[in-house]
C-alpha cells in the first residue's frame, strides 16, 4: 500500500505535461489553420534575409550631425525595434551621417513610424482654444479688436504670451493643410506656439514648456480603472516622471486646477502636434499622470513605445528601402541542424551503453524536451515575433549536452544508493530528493547566465542566450514532470526491481560483483552492501578507539574485562 501515494503521483506529473504539450499544440494548430502562424519557427536575419532601410536624418541646408548625435540615435532606435517585437535586428551607422536598420522579414507602416519618428515629447499649458480650421477672412479678428499684452508674463499659463502678431497667426492657421506639409520641427521651449490636435479637432495655442520629454521614466499602456478600482476598459498610456519631472508636474497641476476654462486644459505635445489636452481634476503629485482619449490597445502602446525609449536627437527620413539575401543563407542552417542531429544521436548511444533499458527514459525525455522546444519558438515567433539565428540554433545544440547531464546526475545519484543496499523504489525516492537539489543548483546557473549575457550583449548573441535560457526552463518541465515519474512508475516494475541485466540496475553494472559464500551459495548485493557498511562502521570506532587518550583506553578495557566477567 506504501507505493500508492508515489504511482498516483508520478501519474498526475505525467498527466500535467501531456496536457501543456496538448494545449499549446492545439493552440499551434489552430494559427497555422487560420493562418495567423506558419508551422516552423521564425527565422532570423542572418537565415532568412529581409529589409534594409537607409535612414538620412533631417536636417536644413548643411548642419553638421555630430556622432554622438549617431549613435544616441543608433540606440534608442535599436532599443524601439527590439521594444517592439521585432528580433535580430541589426542597426549602424554608415559614413558618419545615415542609419542603416537591416531586420529580418518585411516592416509594417507602425514599425516604419515608429523607426523615423522624433518622439519629441513636451508638456505645455493650454492658454486658448479655437477652430481645427482657419478662420474665414471675413471673420477675423479686426487689429483694432486683438488685445495686446499689457505686462510681462508671470507663469507659463500667463495669457500675455499671446501677442498680436501670434494670435493673427492663430487665426489663420489651417490645421489639416499644416499637418500636411508640415516638417518635423522644434519650437523654441521659452515662447507660446500654436499646434493642432488631429483626433479632437482642435487647435491651441500653448504657453512656454514646462516639462521636457527627457524628464519621462517609463511609459506604458494600460487598461484604466475606475473609482472603485474595477477596470473600465479604456486603454490609457501611464507616464511616470523622474524626481525633477514629477516635482514640476505638481507645481504645474497645483496652478491649472484653480484656473478655469481653456486654461485649466494641459497639452502632451509630440513632435509639434497635440496628442491629448486634459482638464487639471486634482494636483498630482506622484508623478505618474495618466494620457487617456480613445486610445486602442495597439495605439497606446505604440505611443508607449516611442515615449519610454526617448526623444531622438535628430529625426530621420527612409531614403531607401531594399530586400536583402540572407547574410548566411540555408546551408548554414542545415549544417547546423545536422550538427544539432549528430550530438542527439551520440546521446542516445552513450545513453543505451550506459544505463541499457534504462537509457530509453533518457531518450524520450530529450524527445519531449525538444517537443516542447520546437513548440515554444513557432508560439513565441507568433506571439512576440521571435525570431531564430544561427546563434541561437547554437544555443539548442548546446542544450542538448546541458539537458542530459541532469539525466546523468539523477541517475547515477540512485545508482549510488542502490549501492548501498536499498531497494530501487527507496533508492528512487532519495536519489531524486538529492539529485534534485543539484540539478536545481546547476539550472540556476545557466538560466541566471543566459539573462546576464541577454542583457549585457546585442545582436545574434542575444539569440544564443535566450535559446540557452529557455532550454534551462523545459528542462526543468521534463525533469520533473516526466524523467523523475516515469522513474517512480518503473521502480514498481519486476523487470527493473529485480536489476535484470538489460535494466541498467543490474549488481555487475553497478560495480559489486555477488560473492560465493560456500555450499552452491552466493551472498546477495544488499548482503554485501550490508556488510561494506559493517566494515565502514567498524573502521570509523577503531579510527575513534585511536583518538582516545590512554587514560580513557585503559578504563574502557576494564569495563571490557567487568562485562565479560
């Protein structure tokens, strides 16, 4: 009865791995149906080839862009595609003036943006409102009638920015002909300026900045909640400011919210054009307003993205675009597979030698390890848009070495006690509760060096550690939910308990050879071990009898001398 709590366990592990195998091929199947997925992973630049844009920035006449400016630009644009899905992009400069990005596959309009786009982020006060279009001649504002300022403007939400000259300007401003034509470019901080807001319709004139872009810490999108902390639905974009950005910011509420009117409005200003104008309800003083207004789920992050990594110094325009070949092409790729096929089948023969009948779990735990592989990177090439390098097909054929050395670690650990004289089904249960700690140990390693070197490295290394990480984690899923209970179940069979030759768990295999013991006998292996424990006993109280003083020697061989009396 003792064995039916292990076999109901070791079958309900093995029960939650079918069922993650069957889900996540279902859900395989169903993309590649619907066509949302192809059946194989994604490939990346190196194998599959793909885009080459050349970015020219934008500039006037012959203003010199410095390289410091090149390579802040080659970052964050590195940092936006990777940001958003998109995997072994390479990004470089070309002759101290152009951007190169070279990604693999073809780049949808949102990516296209979102690698051009400035992200020139500013925060200015509302000072008035008016039509989205220019107003008709005839009903402009006489010269006589535009008040002009009679002071010095106080604070940024002052209505004596607005001069005579600006406010004309206001009045004839067409919004839907400006946006057309309109040149990415920078407005001076210190004065007032006139922007439009495409999706409301409106159009501004906003005081002097208050708070620059580069003053943002992070931005994400997210579902809004209401009062009572229950989600509304809406998608919103979270900004949080760093320390100065979020002291201005409270200031700045502190003084909106007793304005009221058009003034009480506060403009988020992106490369020149109003993405949102809020009311000022409450003083915020944490540093982590929200930009709400009928925003997607696609739409808030794509802003969310563009305001995390930063302003570029410079914008840029596509000068041009071309499909490229693969950098190393397909025979690479085969030649990395086959590679990938030699070292399992080497696996699989040294398994055999060794650990005969019992190399068969080693076999299919690899299989379904790599089952679960395969599985991960379609899925995560689907969802994350994943893509697979050379480098990283380098990291799996490096895992399959990583992933049964766990195998060998389990198994020897009960070798080791079935040695010393336990019964397979015991030495099943202590091997794992010893192994285990070892292999969770050694996983550690690889899975915090993966994250270590995804993090410090760029391009294709980035592909090998990630692979190299992910391996780490299914082996884990194997280990435990199938080598280990396919153990227990095998523990409880006649074929393996009794250490049949073939099992692998057979005495002359292990070492200890039965010993002839007289009268057409021989003395069993727990016999022998049994007895190599009794001479172990015996030579550590000799080694205890050596270290007594001979004062205590002499008393212990009186007591000897009463007792056999």
């Amino acid at each position: 009865m003792s064995s039916i709590g292990p076999v109901k366990q070791a079958r309900k592990a093995l029960l939650w791995l079918l069922v993650v195998v069957i889900i996540a091929t279902g859900v395989l199947v169903a993309g590649v149906s619907t066509g949302k997925t192809g059946a194989a992973p994604k490939l990346a630049l190196d194998l599959e080839g793909g885009t080459q844009m050349i970015l020219a920035p934008r500039v006037k006449g012959d203003v010199a862009i410095s390289q410091e400016q090149l390579d802040q630009a080659v970052e964050i644009i590195r940092q936006r595609v990777d940001g958003s899905g998109v995997s072994e992009a390479e990004i470089t400069t070309q002759s101290g003036r152009n951007v190169v990005v070279s990604m693999p596959g073809t780049p949808d309009a949102e990516t296209r943006q979102l690698i051009q786009a400035s992200a020139n982020m500013e925060f200015r006060p509302v000072l008035i409102t008016g039509s989205y279009e220019a107003t008709p001649k005839e009903q402009r504002t006489a010269d006589k009638d535009i008040p002009a300022p009679t002071a010095k403007p106080e604070n940024p939400s002052d209505t004596s920015w607005i001069t005579k000259k600006l406010y004309k300007e206001f009045e004839a401003y067409d919004c839907p002909i400006e946006l057309e034509k309109r040149e990415t470019t920078e407005h001076d901080p210190k004065t007032a300026m006139i922007s439009c807001d495409p999706r409301q319709g409106v159009k501004y004139i906003l005081g002097p900045q208050e708070i620059p872009g580069d003053q943002i810490s992070d931005a994400y999108a997210n579902l809004a909640r209401g009062v009572q902390g229950a989600v509304t639905g809406e998608w919103v974009v979270v900004i949080e400011f760093n320390k100065q950005g979020a002291a201005t910011f409270a200031e700045t509420t502190q003084r909106l919210i007793a304005l009221q009117g058009s003034q009480n409005q506060f403009a988020i200003v992106l490369d020149g054009t109003v993405i949102s104008a809020p009311t000022t309800n409450a003083v915020i003083s944490d540093g982590r307003p929200q930009i709400s207004g009928g925003f997607t789920e696609e739409s808030a992050q794509a802003l969310a993205q563009q305001l995390k990594y930063g302003a570029l110094p410079i914008s840029f325009d596509i000068q041009s675009e071309q499909q490229v070949s693969a950098t190393l092409g397909g025979d690479q790729l085969k030649a990395g597979i086959i590679a990938g096929i030699i070292g399992l089948i080497l696996v699989f023969i040294y398994s055999l030698f060794q650990y005969r009948a019992l190399g068969l779990v080693t076999i299919a735990s690899l299989i379904a390890a790599g089952l679960l592989t395969y599985l991960s990177l379609v899925l995560l090439g689907w969802a994350m848009n994943y893509r697979l390098s050379l480098a990283g097909v380098a990291g799996l054929i490096v895992a399959i070495g990583l992933i049964a050395d766990s195998f060998i670690v389990y198994f020897e650990r009960v070798r080791d006690e079935l040695r010393d004289g336990r019964s397979l089904a015991s030495a099943v249960d202590v091997g794992w509760s010893r192994a285990k700690r070892t292999i969770l140990a050694s996983k550690a390693v690889n899975v915090l060096a993966a994250i270590v070197l995804y993090l410090v490295a760029v391009g294709n290394v980035r592909g090998f550690a990630f692979t190299l990480g992910l391996t780490a984690i299914i082996d884990l899923i194997v280990v435990y939910g199938l080598t280990h209970p396919t153990l227990m179940l095998l523990a409880r069979t006649k074929f393996f308990a009794d250490g049949h030759r073939l099992s692998g768990l057979d005495p002359s295999l292990l070492g200890a050879v039965p010993l002839y013991r007289g009268a057409g006998k021989v003395r069993s292996f727990n016999e022998n071990a049994q007895e190599n424990r009794g001479k172990k006993n015996s030579k550590a109280s000799g080694e205890a009898a050596k270290r007594l003083t001979i004062a205590e020697r002499r008393r212990a061989e009186a007591n000897r001398e009463e007792n056999n009396e």
